[in-house]
C-alpha cells in the first residue's frame, strides 16, 4: 500500500469516526429512540465484553480447551464467584488474575 493511500485510509476512518460518534450532537433536537432499543442498548455492553473475554476463556489458538487443566477455567470461575459475592470489578479481576497466576506459574498448568 502507498504513502497517498495510507493517509487517504486514515482521514476516512477518522471521518467515519467523527461522524458516527457525533451522530446525536449533530441533530437540534433530541432524536427519539424506541423503547425497544433503548432496552438493547442497556445490556449491549455487556455483550460487547462477554464477545471479548469468551474465546479467551475457552479457546486457546482457534480450538476449544478440551483439558480441565487449563489455569483459565479456575480463573474464571473464582473470578465469577467473588463478582456475584462482593459486586465488584477490580477485585473480581484481581481474583480472576491471582487464580490464574498461582495455577499457571506455581502448578505450572
């Protein structure tokens, strides 16, 4: 790819960024959102992270984990169970990371 094309991929991608992250400013008034989607939008983050932290947890180069022996499995676990205990999301990665990293290095899993 060339020097010209490069730039002309940044400056669209930031156009679209701009666009896309003003969209609501940009209009005089409020836009009206159906309630539908309003009710979407509450749990999309949520999606969003479970998309992301998922495969982590339970694949490992493109294939499911088939061994139990896997620091990842425990991590996650424990991490799940001080979030439903205490609420919240520090200490629930902070036990997440402790489990995984005591199995990992001193189990050597």
């Amino acid at each position: 790819m060339s020097e010209v094309w490069t730039w002309i991929a940044l400056v669209g991608l930031a156009g679209i960024t701009v666009l896309t992250r003003g969209f609501f400013m940009i209009a005089e008034r409020p836009l009206p959102i159906p309630g539908w989607l309003r009710e979407v939008l509450k749990v999309a983050p949520l999606a969003a992270l479970v998309a992301v932290v998922a495969p982590q947890v339970f694949m490992t180069q493109g294939h499911v984990i088939t061994t139990w022996q896997d620091p990842r499995w425990p991590g996650a676990v424990a991490a799940s169970c001080y979030f439903f205990w205490r609420r919240g999301i520090l200490g629930t990665i902070l036990v997440g990371m402790a489990v995984m990293l005591t199995l990992k290095l001193g189990l050597h899993w």
